[in-house]
C-alpha cells in the first residue's frame, strides 16, 4: 500500500525510537535520521515528494497540523471514496496517540526548507483577484491566521493546494458534518467557477511565497 501525506511522518513517530522524547522540549531539532520514514515521502527537511502525493510540510504551524491529525484518526477526513490518499492515511492517524500525534506537530513546525518551485500556470493577475476573498482568512500574503485557525498557503506546493481546493470544492473534503473548517473552506472553494479559477489563484498564491 502505498503511503501518503503524513502518513510517513505518523509511521517515523511510531517507528522510531526515541523520537517522542526527543520532542519533548519547545523548538525541537531533531536529526533527519531519527525520522527516516517521514523523509522517505516527504523529502529531505520535509521538502515533498510529487510523485507519491506527499506535500512539503516544513514550517507548518503546529496546531493546524494536529487538527488534520485529530481529522484524520476521528474520521472527519479520508473517509470519500475519492480521495485516495486519505483513506490510505486515516488508519495510520487511528492508532496515534495524543502526546504523538502533538510530537510529530512539533517536529514539522521546528524543520525549514526552501519554498516549492511552482509548477501550476494560471493568469496570476485574475488570481489576485480571486484572492481577495481568501486573504479575509488567510492573510493578505497567504501567511495565515492563527486566531481563525487559518493555515498558511504561501509554502505550500501548488499542485497540492489545486487538488485541495478541487477536493473542497466537489465535497471529497470537508463533507463531514463536525468538520466546521472544512464546511467553511468548502463555501469559500464553491465560489470558484471553473478549474481555471482554481489555477489561476494558486497561480497568484505561489508569488506569494514567504519562507
């Protein structure tokens, strides 16, 4: 079965040794080999690995990252026959434990990389305009807003915010009915017209790459 998303860093907290202890203070740095199958998927500093589906997840905030955990393992998310992915990862984020799934948090918040190259083409400058409505939860630089428990997008990889969007947009994420973000990033999603729409603001967002 092949692995995805953050399954391989759910398996590296599990797996390896040590690992949860070594997290246990604040702004962890912890050594790449101790997370080898985390960087098996996502990459060296947790750059992402297209090929298998796995996005850059380094400098993500950690908080955000435990909810799509706790997603995840409550079967909020990866539970639409289409998304494939999740599916595959809902069972790894079942058997985590709290204090685990709040270590691999930590982890992926304490690594830095460089930010994605891009690789989607849209009309930028239709997608600025497209963003205005985004930038009321996300930021105007697309750096997030903790307070609303936005996540950040500058940083992520395009082609994962275009499939995102395409996901919230048909209902594969955020169907649930205690999924209260996802419900509220499918509205927001549904505003766009076409996938054309859906290019050309991730086109816009990855201009607005910060770190």
């Amino acid at each position: 079965m092949r692995r995805y998303g953050l399954a391989c860093l759910m398996l590296a907290v599990l797996c390896v040794p040590g690992a949860s202890a070594s997290l246990a203070g604040d702004a962890p740095v912890i050594p790449p080999d101790e997370f080898v199958y985390c960087t098996v998927c996502h990459g060296a500093q947790m750059k992402g690995n297209r090929s298998i589906e796995a996005p850059r997840l380094s400098g993500m905030d950690a908080g955000y990252i435990e909810r799509q955990l706790h997603a995840f393992k409550q079967g909020w998310r990866g539970t639409h026959e289409n998304d494939k992915a999740g599916m595959e990862m809902r069972p790894m984020a079942a058997i985590l434990k709290d204090r685990e799934i709040a270590a691999a948090a930590r982890y992926v918040n304490s690594v830095s990389s460089e930010p994605p190259p891009a690789t989607v083409e849209g009309d930028a400058a239709r997608g600025e305009v497209l963003y205005a409505t985004c930038a009321a939860c996300h930021g105007p630089n697309a750096e997030g807003i903790k307070e609303l428990g936005s996540p950040a997008l500058s940083g992520l990889n395009d082609w994962y915010l275009v499939t995102q969007l395409l996901n919230f947009r048909d209902s594969t994420r955020g169907g649930h009915p205690h999924d209260t973000y996802g419900a509220q990033m499918r509205a927001a999603a549904s505003v766009l017209p076409d996938d054309a729409a859906v290019q050309d603001v991730v086109s816009y967002i990855a201009t607005l790459q910060s770190r």
